[in-house]
C-alpha cells in the first residue's frame, strides 16, 4: 500500500483530490443504481419519491460540487492539507493490520464533522444544502453544497494526517465511505436483519436522519457506522413515517438560492445590532438560535 502510494503522488503528484477522483469515477455505478431502485418502486406503484425537477436539481447540485471542490483542492486545500502533514507527529503505515484501524478513525472524524455540520450554524450552511430536498431516492445523495471547502469539511480529517496517515489514504477512505452512503439514500430497501440495523448506518436508519419530525431532528450521524450514534447517544430508529426536509424549508430549484441562501441568512443575523459577541455567537451557535428579544424600556 505505501509502495502505492509512492507511485500515485509521483505518477500524478502530490496535490491530487482522491475524494473527488473516486466520487467522479463511480459515477456510472450511482447512475445504475438509481436506475435499479426507480424500476424497484415504479414495479411498487411507490414512485412519489421520484420528483423528476427534484432530481435533475439534485443531479445539478452534485456536479456543481464536484467541479467546485476540485478547484478548491487546486487553489488551497491540497496545500494546506500537506502542511498538516508536514507537521505529523508519526508515520503509519497501511497495511493489513492499520487499514481497519484507519477507516474506523475515518468513521469517528467523520461522525463529527456530521454532528458539527448539524449544531454549528457555520457548517450547516453548507450541509443544509443536503438536506433541504423534500424526496428521498438515490440522487439525493447528490445534492451538496459548493461551500463544504470554505466552511472547512477537511479540518475534521487533520487529526488522522497529523498521527501519520498520508492524506491520500484518508480521503480515499473518505471517498468510500461516501460511495457507501449514496446507496443508502433509499426507500427501496426496508430494515434489515437486527444485527446489521445494531451495527451500520443503514436505509433505514439514514431515513430517520433525514426527517424533520421533531423526533428525528440532529440523530444518526454516522457514515457506514451507526456505532458512535449509539456511544453517544444521537442514534434514533425509524419508526414514524419520515417526513423529509428541513424546518425552514427553501422552496426553490435554482443552484445558487440553494447553496447560499442559509450563508446569506447567517451573515445577516451577524450584522444585526449588538455586541460583539451577540453578533458572532450566530457562527458558532445551532442553527435554531435566536438572540433573546431585549426588554422595552419603561417609559420616563
């Protein structure tokens, strides 16, 4: 593996975005599957998830992303990972016996990320981008945001870079762990055996995470694990029926009303009156937070 590894960086240098690489690549594959799974529920008479200007949005978002991520790779990210790496404390090498060590920390940075990206106004902007379609089918994984790069994603994987996993492996890593996710965002398949429910982030645990019922709200974070959902304790099963969304629902289809409308909204909290630290307590804060009205003064 780390012979591999030498060969890439000098076949196709050091700065190279392996995650969007191995996402692009499997392109095809996620346009099968949600081939498959349309001709799954339109067999049901279940096509009510299937909004064909909800998909082509979707299909939009994805490769606005794409583009959008790998220019930021090129521009500053790749830079700024390999000064992490620079600066780490080991070398791990990848081997039969780190590799599964190593994608479980991937699993645990990423559940993080998710979990910030929920409770931290900053991150949503970019994540609220996922969330906001109303139908929930295979392209839906598709719909991301072009700010995950400015907001800052690759932060929550320096930890690894730092104790010595070279970057590529990580977000290759990264990259399968988001392949797996695409083929959970589903109706088509119900719950699964209890063991594998216990274990792993499946369908129909990623449906509850995308709900916006009240009970679903901020649970199950996890990628291909739904273990750290349940250590500590933001796992939720599915049992309602999921009602997909957000809470402050955007209703539009156009690109750039979807990726910068919650960025815009956040700024413009900041820039109302107050102190300081009122105003920049809207970056940090969740994203449901509002500042307390301010008592009417008694009159003279």
């Amino acid at each position: 593996m780390n012979d591999l590894i030498v060969w890439m960086e000098a076949t196709f240098g050091a700065h190279i975005e392996w995650k969007q690489v191995v996402l692009i690549g499997m392109t095809p594959l996620f346009l099968v599957g949600f081939a498959i799974e349309w001709q799954i529920m339109r067999k049901r008479g279940a096509r009510q998830q299937f909004y064909w200007k909800d998909i082509l949005t979707n299909l939009t978002l994805g490769s606005s992303y794409q583009l959008f991520e790998l220019a930021a790779h090129v521009i500053f990210v790749g830079a700024a990972v390999f000064w992490f790496w620079d600066q780490r404390f080991f070398t791990i090498p990848v081997n039969g016996w780190t590799l599964l060590p190593i994608f479980l920390g991937v699993e645990f940075c990423y559940y993080w990320f998710h979990r910030c990206s929920h409770r931290v106004r900053w991150f949503w902007t970019a994540h609220v981008v996922h969330h906001s379609g109303e139908h929930m089918n295979m392209t839906t994984a598709m719909r991301q945001s072009m700010l995950y790069s400015i907001t800052g994603w690759w932060l929550f994987f320096m930890p690894l870079v730092l104790l010595g996993v070279h970057p590529a492996v990580v977000f290759i890593l990264y990259a399968c762990n988001l392949v797996y996710q695409f083929f959970i965002h589903t109706e088509s398949v119900g719950k699964l055996h209890p063991v594998l429910e216990y274990l792993f982030d499946t369908p129909s645990n990623h449906r509850a995470h995308h709900g916006r019922n009240d009970c679903y709200i901020d649970r199950n974070y996890g990628g291909v694990l739904i273990i750290f959902d349940r250590l500590f304790g933001t796992y939720v099963e599915e049992r309602e029926t999921v009602d997909y969304g957000i809470k402050r629902q955007v209703h539009s289809h156009n690109p750039l009303t979807l990726n910068f409308h919650e960025f815009i909204a956040m700024w413009c909290d900041v820039a109302q009156p107050g102190s300081v630290m009122q105003r920049l307590k809207h970056l940090w804060a969740p994203p449901e937070y509002e500042r307390e009205a301010r008592p009417e003064r008694e009159p003279a």
